[in-house]
C-alpha cells in the first residue's frame, strides 16, 4: 500500500494577673498608725508552655503523569448516523434542491458519516459527504469521545490504571467513602489490610478490581531484551502501553477485536499510514459495518491496525470487528509518534 504521511498552640493562658494595689493619699505630718500586714496573694507560678506538636501536612506527590493534549482530539469533520432506509444521497446540491432522482442511497445502514460542509437554501439544510449530499434531518450528528490516555512523565513503582465504569471506594469494613468517574486515572497505594477482589486506591480506600483497568512502568516479559521502542497491547485489560528507549511514555484504553472477531496475538509491526479511511466490512465478513474517514489508521497486520475510532466511547472492553480501536485523542498521538519510528514493533498479548 502507498503510504501517505500528514497525561495552637495551646490557647496560652495568658494567665495576666493583674494586681492592682491602691495607695492613698498621705497627710502632711501623719499620726502613726499600726498598718495592717498585707495578707500574701497567691501568684502563679510561671507554668512551661507546652510544646507546640507540628501538624502533618501532606507533601504534594511529585506528578508522574499529564494528561494528554486535547488539541490531539481536534477532530477534521463532524460526524453523523445515518439509519433511515429511505435516506436519499444527492449527487450534487443542486439535485438535492430540485429533490430530483439523482441519488443513490448508502450501500449499509446503520452508515457512520463525515460531513464535510454544510448548505442552507429555502429553509432547508444539506450536509455534503465525501460523495454526495443528504438532507440534514436524516443525519443524527454526535460528537466522538473526549477520553485520551496519559503521558508518562517519570517512573512509578506502583499500579495504576483507569476506574471502567462510575463506583464507589469503601474501606475496610465495606462503608463507602467517595464516588470515582468513569475515565478517572486512579493508582494503587500501600494498604493497612488487604481486602481480596479490591484495588488500595488510599491507607484504607478500596475499589472494586472489576471495575479498574491497571498497569505498570514495568517492561513486559514478551518484549525480550533488545526492544526499546514498541507498542504493547495487552487483551487481557484492554490497556496500551506505548515505550521509548525502553521506558514507558504512554499509556491508555483501547478496545480490541470481540467475538467471533477476536484480534489475535502476536508480534508485529506498522506498515503503512492513512490520514482517512473508508471502513466497510469484507464480503467474507460475519460483520455489518460502513463508516467513512476513519482517522489515523495504521496498519500492522494486512488489513488490521490501530485507528480513531469516532463512533462509540465504550474503550476498556472488546467491541471491534478485530482491529484496536483508539479514541480519536489517543489515535492522532499514535499515528505521530510512529511516523517517527517507522516500523516501530508492535506486540499484541493475550494477558492472563
């Protein structure tokens, strides 16, 4: 294939003793007078103010992760969802206006579609698609997922990884403590117990393993000794993990392959590079699909690669037809850094 190239004190009891003593006016030649003794007024000792015991203050954590630009999730088009049977694709906007036979209709439906301009005539509004124009009322727009993964801006000993779906942490005895978000980068932390089945996200902050997706810093095994730049998915936990002169620099969600169209393990590399790509299911395939300009598309196996994927916001489980779907954030960061290193080695792992 050709190819085209584009993260307090103590409250000191001031203990002011005042003692007012009053002294009267004398007269010129006094007459003696026995003089009462002044009974002794108790004064206090001075007492030792204790000393003030320092406040913990916590140490701000040295930051290990940015999050990624979102400029890198600027998409080119607008895209919409075309599921109306009778939906007509004009051939030119004028024949769209005259509501002429001039059209065909898309080959599948439900059709995923980019639009690429956008006409107002008589009241009526027409999307232009890279072939063709469509009455807008027969186009649901939506917009792609915002999710992007992390840059990695120092190494880490613990895990850390990606909450899956909106919890809850509990402690020990299994009292909630506070909501997590779906996306929200959480890391594991050391524990004053253990608790099976759960993530220590605090000293006694608990998650639902279910419901995280973690990782480490750590080179995998299946890398061997002398590869220092790759991209390793992992299918097990639906997370890529992208490395640079052997130290890990991102990493993010991914959605790969469900069944019957499982992505397979291996050891491979990127081919080619395509800005854009037209995405239709094969005439052999099991699978129904039509959806135009996908972004960033890298092939490393045949007609299999890593790609933007515009339409569902579901990464972190398997939902594609056997490629490694990437948010379009996640898919532009990619497709630069392996332009950078031309056939950069990728590894695909079933995991455990």
């Amino acid at each position: 294939m050709a190819r085209i190239r584009i993260p307090g004190g103590v409250p000191l009891l001031f203990c002011v003793l005042f003692l007012f003593l009053t002294a009267c006016a004398a007269e010129a030649t006094p007459t003696p007078q026995a003089v009462a003794s002044a009974t002794p007024t108790w004064t206090a000792s001075p007492t030792a103010s204790p000393s003030v015991t320092p406040t913990a203050t916590s140490t701000p954590e040295p930051t290990w992760y940015q999050p990624l630009d979102e400029s890198y999730g600027r998409m080119a088009y607008r895209y919409g969802l075309v599921e109306d049977p009778d939906a007509r694709r004009y051939a030119t906007l004028e024949d769209a206006l005259a509501n002429n036979g001039n059209f065909d209709r898309l080959p599948i439906l439900p059709a995923y579609v980019a639009i690429m301009g956008e006409e107002t005539r008589d009241g009526q509004t027409f999307y232009q698609f890279n072939y063709g124009w469509m009455e807008s009322s027969k186009v649901k727009l939506f917009e792609p997922s915002t999710f992007r993964g992390i840059l990695l801006t120092r190494e880490v000993a613990f895990r850390f990884g990606w909450v899956l779906e909106d919890t809850t942490s509990v402690n020990a005895e299994g009292t909630p403590i506070q909501n997590y978000r779906r996306y929200q980068v959480v890391h594991e932390v050391p524990a004053v117990t253990e608790k099976p089945g759960f993530i220590a996200v605090g000293a006694d902050e608990w998650i639902p393993m279910d419901k995280v997706a973690v990782t480490d810093t750590s080179m995998p095994e299946d890398a061997g000794a002398y590869t220092c730049h790759f991209i390793h998915v992992d299918l097990s936990t639906q997370v890529m993990r992208v490395y640079h002169d052997c130290r890990l620099v991102f990493a993010t969600l991914v959605s790969s392959g469900r069944e019957p169209a499982w992505t397979f393990p291996g050891r491979f590399s990127i081919q080619t590079w395509y800005p854009f790509m037209l995405l239709t299911a094969p005439s052999w395939s099991t699978s129904v699909y039509y959806q135009e300009a996908v972004p960033d598309f890298m092939t490393y196996y045949g007609d299999l690669g890593f790609h933007g994927a515009y339409w569902h916001d579901d990464f972190g489980k398997p939902v594609s037809h056997g490629c490694i779907n990437l948010s379009p954030g996640d898919a532009r960061w990619l497709y630069t850094w392996t332009e950078e290193w031309m056939g950069a080695t990728v590894i695909i792992s079933a995991g455990e």
